[in-house]
C-alpha cells in the first residue's frame, strides 16, 4: 500500500505526459543503458522445450547440441540458434584443466550452470550429473537433480547410464519430475573400468550392449540418449530400435541429432587427454584458438611500446578549465608531482588528438 501511495503521489506531481514504462523503471531493478549493458529478459515464446524436440524427431529433423560452460559461450549457442545447450561435465577439462571428467564437483557444476542459464534464453538448458552424486542411492541422485534444477537453474539433467543402479537412479528422476537425458557408449565417468577414452560397441556382445542399455533408460523415461563413440551401424540400430532420440557424438550420421565440445569445434585449445590424441570424430568449425593467440600477442605487443590505449580508446575528457582547477587543488595539497604528471598527460592528449584532426571534448 505505501508503494501504491507513493507511486500515485509522484504521477500526480508530474506534469510532462505519463509513461508507464519509465515508472515502472523506478520499481524495477534491471540496468539502465549505462557503460555496460544488461542481460536480455527471456522471451518463453522462443524457449525450446521437450515438446519441441519431440516435434522436430516425430518429423525427422536433426537438431544440434553443444556443450557450454560460462556466460559468453552460452550467448553464442543462443545467437546460434542451438536446439540443447549441455552444460557438461567435460568442463572438469577444457575449464578446470584435468585429465578427466571426474574430479569436478556438484558445487563446480552448480557455477558453471547459473553462468549458462544466464546466457543462453533459447535453448533446452541441459546439466551433467557429476561423478559421485548418484550412485549410491536413488535418494542421493534425486537429491542431486533437484539442486541441479533448483539451484542450477537447468531444464533437464544428464546421467551416464550402464550399470543397473544408474537405470534405476534415471527412473527415479523422471519419477520425481525432472526430465532425464541418458548417456551410453564411452561414458567418460566409467574409465577406470573401460581402461580409459575407448570406443564402444567394436564387437557383437559390446554392440548389443550399446542397444539394450538404451533402452533400458527410455524404458526408465529418459527423453533422449546420447551416443558416444560407437560405430555408425551400432549407432543406426540404436536410433531405429529406440522411441527417443539419440545424440551422437563419435557415433556416425544416422543419429536423430549431434552434440560437439564447444572447445573442440571452434578449435579453441586442447584438452589434457586431446593433447595426446585429437578425437577422429571432431570437425573443426573455425580455429579461434590462433585468433585468440594472435590478439593476445597484439595486445602485449602495443602496450609494451606505449601505442595502446591511444585517444580512440581514452573516450572520457575533462575540459581545459576543469584540468586547470584540478591541477590547483593538487598543488593545495602538496602534490606537485601529480599536478605535473596530470599537466603533461592533457597536453600529450591533446596534441595525439590534434594530429589525428579531432579537438578534444569534454564528456
């Protein structure tokens, strides 16, 4: 009631034309247009749901997945137009630096999720369950989903599935009310018992394996599966056999859609394990990983010599006669010293300003 008081009593007081959308400003706290611009509030118009992607396979259209891990990545995927934005667990080693998926915690994952639901407004928000939060029990998968939701912010989350406890964590989620997408082939969390990045499905009992395993998790309500690295027939077989999609990543064409590392497909670095052995199934999209590099060095090479910042990049002025007044109340207080660096600092502008044809401006 003191706020409607208040609000009618200002209106009332104010005699240029009304705009509702400059009053509300006073009640709302998003960004004003300032030196650095606010987030873009999210359009659930536009936001890609389940409903979406089962449209999209009931009429054999492909859909993209990419992974990301912070802010910036997951505005790109947004711009893109990215059907499924996976919030990985591989960020324990294209972010974190390890050599495998496994070091990284629930707590590290919850950060690297907020970032992406930040960034990415189009988007199905995907969230990897870390290893060690859900195999113990279906309470502690649960447990770990819903923050996953809750605090991550996600649509959905991700499990490797394989072992009977991983099925049974799965069907405890859906149960719970929270989409699952379910992960079979290479499971990156199960390397100590593979013998490490190794390709599934080579031979007739790992092959079936691959096929029963996925649909054991559609049968426990997972809504897609991803296929990692296993044959294309395998991968074809999954795909015909299964009532979900699959998302290959290493597993052929015959896929219902495709997921890459963000890193990996823009050729932005190498992770430990791809330093050794850069995956066969990657295509690089772009090599941003020499454009950063090269504008890094750029970037040391003009302040090294004092050529950055120049007057294009030193936007904010002081008038003549401001400058003189600042540099008295510096003598006032003794600092001479910075009285002069300040005088030969607005002389030297001035003069880079007048040789490139512009006078100076105060802001």
């Amino acid at each position: 009631m003191l706020v409607a008081r208040t609000l009618k009593k200002s209106l009332s007081s104010v005699s240029k034309p009304f705009s509702l959308h400059t009053h509300l400003k006073w009640l709302s706290n998003l960004p004003e247009n300032t030196v650095y611009g606010g987030p873009k509030p999210q359009n659930p118009n536009q936001r890609v749901t389940l409903n979406h992607l089962r449209q999209k396979h009931r009429r054999g259209e492909p859909f993209t997945m990419v992974t990301a891990y912070d802010y910036p990545s997951a505005v790109h995927l947004d711009l893109a137009g990215i059907d499924i934005c996976l919030v990985g667990d591989s960020a324990s080693m294209v972010v974190h630096g390890h050599d495998t998926t496994l070091p990284i915690s629930l707590e590290e994952m919850l950060v690297h999720c907020r970032a992406v639901a930040r960034g990415a407004k189009r988007p199905l928000l995907v969230g990897d369950l870390p290893f060690g939060t859900y195999e113990s029990s279906s309470n502690q998968a649960v447990d770990a989903a819903v923050r996953i939701l809750k605090e991550g912010t996600m649509d959905a989350i991700k499990l490797e599935g394989g072992s009977p406890s991983r099925i049974t964590a799965a069907k405890s989620i859906v149960e719970a009310g929270i989409a699952v997408m379910g992960h079979v082939g290479l499971t990156p969390q199960a390397i100590s018992v593979l013998g490490g990045f190794r390709p599934q499905g080579k031979n007739i009992a790992s092959a079936v394996k691959v096929v029963e395993t996925a649909m054991a998790l559609q049968e426990a309500g997972c809504f897609a599966v991803v296929l990692e690295c296993v044959p294309a027939p395998v991968a074809a077989a999954t795909t015909s056999a299964l009532r979900i999609p699959t998302i290959g990543i290493g597993a052929g064409p015959f896929c219902s859609g495709q997921v890459l590392v963000y890193h990996d497909l823009l050729g932005m670095m190498q992770h430990p394990h791809h330093a050794k052995v850069t995956p066969k199934f990657c295509k690089r999209y772009g090599q941003v990983g020499e454009v950063i590099n090269k504008a890094l060095l750029e970037y040391k090479e003009e302040v090294t010599n004092g050529s950055f910042p120049g007057p294009a990049h030193s936007p904010y002025k002081i008038c003549s006669a401001e400058v003189d007044g600042f540099l008295n109340e510096l003598q006032k207080l003794g600092l001479d010293k910075a009285a002069s660096a300040a005088a030969e600092a607005a002389e030297k502008i001035e003069t880079s300003e007048s040789l490139e044809g512009k006078s100076p401006k105060s802001d």
